[in-house]
C-alpha cells in the first residue's frame, strides 16, 4: 500500500516555528516572543537559551503539528469549532 503524502504546510496550513535571535532583537526583560510573519507563528528565543538539538526536536513537532492541521489560527477572530 503506497504511503499517504503529507499536506504541505506552507499552502495548506501556516508554519509555526522556532528561531534564535542575537541578544539586541528582544526586550531585556523576555528570552522568547512569539510574532506572526507573514501568516507564520514564529517563536524568537534569545540566543543561548535554548540548546540547537532542542530547538530541531520542537520545530519537528510544531511541523507536524502543523501539517496535519492539529493547530489551526483563525485570523479573522472567529471562534473556533469544538473539539468532538
């Protein structure tokens, strides 16, 4: 049985991932901010908060997460559907 294709996030849902930013980009008093870029939810960590392998093993999750559409972000405000 051939093995089913996973949806392409970029077109299908928005990415959710983490980046590391130099210690000037936040606010002295956050290590993390999430912002959206370009319908993207992207988590910026400071620098040296955060071990690169941890960083890999997340952002695997948040793809996965996201490719198959278990988060959703609604824009619009709307509220979203209850869990069944």
């Amino acid at each position: 049985m051939p093995e089913a294709e996973e949806p392409d996030a970029r077109h299908e849902y928005p990415d959710s991932h983490i980046e590391f930013v130099p210690d000037r980009k936040l606010p002295r008093d956050r290590n993390v901010v999430r912002v959206e870029l370009q319908g993207s939810i992207v988590w910026l960590i400071r620098e040296g908060q955060m071990t690169e392998p941890l960083r890999q093993e997340i952002n695997d999750i948040l793809g996965h997460v996201t490719r198959h559409g278990l988060q959703i972000q609604r824009w619009d405000g709307d509220e979203p559907p209850h869990p069944n």
